[in-house]
C-alpha cells in the first residue's frame, strides 16, 4: 500500500491542537485504541492515520475479506464470518467492549449513519468516532432533515415528504408536483433505491423497483420514499463541514460530484468549477446553518442540487459521515480529516478557523478524486467481479494519492462495492489537475476484470469537462462523444503476435528434431465493445528474419492488408511481459512499449497495455478450422454478465420481444441492472425464477432459432 502524503498535511502531535486552558484539558479523553467497523480502503485509510497518531488499531474481516489487505494491516483483526457480518451492529459493539477497544470508527457505509448503533456505543461507554445519535438521527430521515431546514431557512427542493405511502397518494402528489420527478428513499444514500421518472406511465414501476433496491441496501424502512421535483440540468454540489463540542463550525471548501452513473459518483472535484464567490460563499454559509440547525458535531456534508438554468441551489441531504470524497477536501485544505475526526471525537478544538482554511485553499489551487471502479462502461455500467491478474498504478507524491483496498492477486467480490480505488491529483490550477489526471489514467492498468479506467480517460479529454460545463446528466449528454467507436491499432495486434512467437521459441527450444518457422500465422479478435470490428477475426502473419528482425502482415476483413516491415523486437526480461519494439522504415523508427497478460485460466483472453490504451484481445482458431470441425457460435441465448441473484423476469415463455426490450431483472453488489434483449426474437425457456443465484456466463434466457 502507498503512504497517504498530501501537500503541507499537517503532522504535528494530536495535543498540540488541544487548548492550553485547564477547564478544557479536562473535557479532553484522548483516543489510545479504535475498532475500525469496514472494511477495504476506507478501513486502511483510518489505520494509517491511527498508527501515525499512536492509537492502537483492530479491524474486522468477514470470511470473504479473510485474506484482504485491511485484515492484515492491524495488530489485531477479528473475524465476522459471513458476508454481512459488517451490519451486525451488536456483535461488533460486544467485541469491542470484549477486547477493552476505547473507540468506534464506521467509515462510511455500513453501520456509518445507523443512528441507533451510535447510540448503543455511547449507552456501552465505546467512544463513536462521528456525530451524536441525535443529530444522526434527524439527519439520516430525508423527510425530517427537510423539514428542519425548511424551519432554518436553507432553501429545499419542492416536494412531498410525508407519511401517505400508498402507489395511488404517492403518484397523486407527483402529478400534483409535475413530472418529470425524483423517487429516494428516505434512508437513501450512494444512488440506492433512486430513480427518475419522466412520465405518469412509468410512476408505479419505478416506484416497485426504488422500493425493492431501497428496502435491500437499508433493511426496514427504506421502502418509505420521498418524491421531489427532478431538476432538469442539475449539479450535485456539496459542501464539507466540520464542527466541534465548543461551538465551533467550520466550511473547508465545495466539491462538484456532478459526473456520476446509477446516481453514484465517479469524479469528485475541489473547487467547483464555474461557480461564482458570491454562490460558493452562500454554499457555506447554509453548509455551516445546516449543520448548526441540528447541533452537529464532527465531520458532514451537506450536498445540494444546483439548477444550471437558474443558478439557484437546494438543500439535498445531509450524509452524517465522512464521504468517499474526503480526499479531494484534504489535497486543497492540506489537512488530515481524519485525524480531525479523532481530535473532536476527544473533546479538542478544530485546529484551523475558516480564515485559515480559505487561505489555504487559494494557496493550494485544485483537486480532482476519480473512482475506480470494477465495471465495464461500455455495456452500461454493468458491474464485474474477479482477481487482479495484473495491477500497476501511477507513482504517488505530494500531488498524486492513491486511496486502495486491494494489491495484485487479490479477489474483488461481488459481495460489496466494486470500488477498486480512488486516484486523487492536485494541480496549481484545474487545468493542471486535469492533464495530471489523464496522464496518471494512462500510468493506472488493471486487468483480469473490466474497469472503468477507459471511460476516466474520455471524461477527463472531453471539451465539456475541461471547460468546467459539468452537470448530472453528463454521461448522458455527451454518450455519443464518450462512446465513439474507437478500433485496435494494428501495431496491437502484432506486438502480441510477436510475444506469442517469442514464447513459441522458447518452448521449441531444446526439442529434437523441431526448430522455430521463419513464417508464424496467428488470428485473433477483438474484444473491446467500442471497436467497430468487434468479433472481426484478424489475421498476423509474423515473418521471422533473424536477429531479432521481423516483418509483420495484418489482414482485416474489408480492409486489405497492412504490412509492417524490418521491426526490431526484444522482450525486456526484467519485466517479463514488455515487449519493446522499433517500427522502421514509414514508421520513423518508433519504439513502441506493451505490457501483454495473459489469463492463467484461460490463456486464448489476452489483455494489452499500450500507448496509454488498454485492449482486450481472444486468440481464435483459424476460420477454415472452426469451419472443418462444424463449430456453430451460440448466439440464441442470454447469460449473466456477473454473479447475481434474479430479481424479476419481465418476459414469458412465447412472448416476442424487439431488440433493447427488458428481459431480466438482476442484483449484483446491492446493484439493480435490467438485462436487455440483445435482438428481436422469440423467448424459448426462461432459465432461472426470482431468487436464484447465478454464476457468471450462466444461461438466463433462450431464444427460438
């Protein structure tokens, strides 16, 4: 794991920002041990900063996590068995209490913003490391914090948050608000149990399916839902507060979390761009107000939506917590949120006034957080689960962090959230930050499972994006640009024709009687979903002239041949997968490096690392031999793209669906994901009923041939 360092962090002992004042020394219980209740990176992320400060950690780990690098990193880990062992709030109180662990820290997620497990800490004498359960409380009921903010006079989003919970009142009052309008749960958080309806027609389906998702992620009660005006062009900007138990309250700046999928965020941001001073100081200030209103203390965030049409912005919620996001706060403010965390849960003073921290920020210019997740983009977002065959990331220094949960060779489950890390740039102004950020993206490879590491890359070179005009919708409105085709460059193909020859020869080697062929012809096909000549077999022929000389033929389908002549090629065997080559001749002579993987599993799935540029390549049999043997591929089905279980079937046997219908309904990582007919056809056999449990490549559907 790599040391979280950011610029000017402030790593003075924990006392030195204690008062000096005797009254409150005495307030003043300093944390010597903590139970960290998560787990991943959030759950390393506090360990880190714990063990600077000299306070002794443990962590838990659940039979899935029994091998992951939080479970390790402790002095001491306990174990929770099963998968939601993380939820079992009066377990982990008991095993704290039972080891003699002075304090509680959730993270975010799981039991974070549980105001009753909270409170249970404070009835056991455990020191929870977050705000009162009070506060927790009206915070975390969506209809309630509304309502007290309403009464504070921070502006809300029209709307209806009361207890007629019946399909029929529910759809009465959104017509009465006018559609288009926003379905939440009142426990709702991280986009769950969220969906917007554009019409009166979709209302009762959309409503079943929030319900369903909400009542999955947050148990009993998440099923309550709000039903608000949807904001057309709307941005999601939050504001991070922190205050103390001496009155204290501070804003340490806004980040824009506008460009998000499944209403979850992907890239955070500080400063908000394209904001006025007047706007961003009024955020505050009703940031601060928020907070106040409900006698906060320690570290929130209150998010709000900002309409792009008419500049005015609404109080959205209020996450009782520390956010995902915390890191972009901490690389412009030069601070340590954590450690804060741990001085106020104490009974000390924030160290740094807000005179102090807007000096800061115009000293420190700004940062951007993307989130890797295990995903793939280009077939909706549909998230993926597996092992690291393969990790190399960015070098890390004052301006570039890497909050991580897993290393190479560990297993990313479908069980939980499929965020693999977060890569966290500073720049002396946004447009540095962003070129830091394309350029770590390219430095970041991942393969084994599908990631959304690609689809950062097109954000961050957008026009759009680089001009700060950013908004919810933003995936959807520029999808054509973020998803344009984009084919695999030849010079791809025969740098993993090469490697293959390469290892061709060293298996020959030794072998009586069999020497290497001076011609090699190899077929392949693509596997990236934005190359037009998807599942187009390719053909390379590798022409071996000795000395490491080669010249290379491609032959694609209604696109003649490209020839590729004296390339000088030589693996690189302190890294054994480089392969490094020079293209003479048209080609200028230019050196072309590309990491090659290769699945363990199955060898014909290679990956490829190349030009900043990950690929997905099969190596295929030649067509004459598929054709000789009478092998058929088997296209009258659908299979699940990844661990699930099955929600809902939305066809019958017999019915005729079109190409894009919905199919089946899935849940993978708390996720929803509707699984959509890939052409027009006839349902044969529904494979599967609501409840089962499915493997990945499992057949869900069949079609008539």
């Amino acid at each position: 794991m790599r040391s979280i360092k950011p610029r000017c962090l402030h790593r003075r002992p924990l006392f030195r920002y204690l008062s000096t004042n005797a009254s409150l020394r005495s307030q003043i219980t300093p944390v010597t041990s903590v139970l960290i209740a998560n787990r991943g990176e959030i759950a390393l992320r506090i360990h880190r900063t714990a063990k600077r400060l000299g306070i002794r950690t443990t962590t838990l780990y659940t039979d899935l996590d029994a091998t992951s690098q939080h479970a390790t990193c402790s002095p001491q880990s306990i174990g929770l068995g099963a998968a939601n062992g993380y939820l079992d709030g009066e377990r982990i109180i008991n095993l704290a209490k039972e080891h003699g662990i002075q304090a509680l820290h959730p993270g975010y997620g799981f039991l974070s913003e549980n105001s009753t497990f909270a409170e249970r800490c404070e009835q056991e004498g455990i020191m929870f490391v977050g705000p009162p359960a009070q506060a927790m409380a009206e915070m975390g009921n969506k209809a309630r914090s509304k309502e007290i903010m309403t009464l504070a006079g921070v502006p809300c989003v029209p709307g209806y948050h009361g207890n007629e919970q019946g399909e029929a009142e529910l759809l009465e009052h959104a017509k009465r608000i006018q559609f288009p309008v926003l379905l939440k749960s009142v426990r709702g958080g991280g986009g769950k149990g969220m969906r917007i309806v554009m019409k009166e027609s979709e209302f009762v389906q959309q409503l079943q399916s929030a319900r369903a998702e909400a009542k999955a992620s947050f148990g009993e009660g998440g099923e309550v839902m709000l039903v608000e005006k949807y904001i057309v062009r709307p941005r999601h900007i939050e504001v991070q507060v922190f205050a103390d138990k001496h009155g204290n309250c501070v804003a340490l700046g806004e980040r824009d979390c506008s460009v998000q999928r499944r209403h979850q965020k992907i890239l955070e941001e500080s400063p908000a761009p394209d904001l006025d001073d007047v706007t961003r100081m009024d955020l505050w200030e009703k940031a601060r107000l928020a907070a106040s209103a409900v006698g906060y203390v320690g570290a929130g965030t209150v998010e709000f939506i900002l309409d792009k049409d008419t500049g005015d912005f609404y109080f959205m919620e209020m996450n009782t917590r520390l956010q995902v996001e915390h890191p972009v706060t901490e690389m412009v403010t030069g601070t340590d949120l954590v450690e804060w965390q741990f001085l106020v849960a104490a009974g000390g003073q924030l160290p740094l006034t807000q005179k102090d921290i807007i000096d800061r920020i115009q000293e420190r210019g700004a940062a951007i957080e993307a989130r890797i997740y295990a995903e793939n983009p280009e077939k909706g977002f549909i998230p993926d689960s597996g092992k690291l065959l393969y990790l190399k990331t960015p070098n890390t220094n004052e301006d570039i962090r890497i909050d991580a949960g897993f290393v190479q060779g560990d297993t990313v489950t479908e069980a939980y959230d499929g965020m693999i890390a977060k890569l966290i740039v500073r720049g002396d102004d946004r447009e540095m930050a962003i070129r830091r950020m394309g350029l770590a993206l390219e430095e970041y490879d991942v393969a084994g499972l599908s990631t959304n590491i690609e689809f950062l890359k097109r954000v961050c070179a957008t026009p759009a994006f680089i001009s700060g005009d950013v908004e919810t919708g933003f995936i959807e409105k520029w999808k054509e640009e973020l998803f344009k085709p984009a084919g695999i460059k030849p010079e791809v193909y025969v740098q993993v024709a090469l490697k293959l020859l390469e290892e061709r020869r060293e298996e020959s080697e030794g072998s009586l009687g069999f020497s290497p062929h001076p011609q090699m012809n190899f077929f392949f096909k693509a596997l990236d979903v934005l190359d037009p000549k998807e599942g187009d077999v390719v053909e390379v022929i590798i022409f071996d002239k000795g000395q490491n000389k080669f010249d290379a033929r491609v032959v694609r389908k209604d696109e003649g041949t490209q020839n590729f002549t004296n390339i000088v090629s030589r693996p690189i065997f302190s890294e054994q997968n480089v392969l490094t080559s020079y293209f003479s001749e048209a080609h200028e002579h230019e050196r072309v490096d590309t990491m090659i993987v290769q699945d363990p599993d199955n060898d014909n799935k290679i990956t490829v690392f190349q030009g900043g540029r990950k690929s997905e390549l099969a190596l295929v049999s030649p067509p004459w031999y598929a054709k000789a043997l009478g092998v058929k591929d088997a296209t009258a089905s659908v299979v699940a793209p990844m661990p699930c279980k099955v929600l809902k079937n939305e066809v019958k046997e017999g019915d005729s669906v079109a190409k894009g219908d919905p199919l089946v309904v899935i849940e993978s990582m708390k996720m929803e994901t509707v699984i959509r007919s890939p052409q027009d056809g006839i349902i044969k056999k529904l494979a599967h009923k609501k409840g089962d449990q499915c493997k990945a490549g499992t057949v869900l559907v069949l079609f008539e041939e």
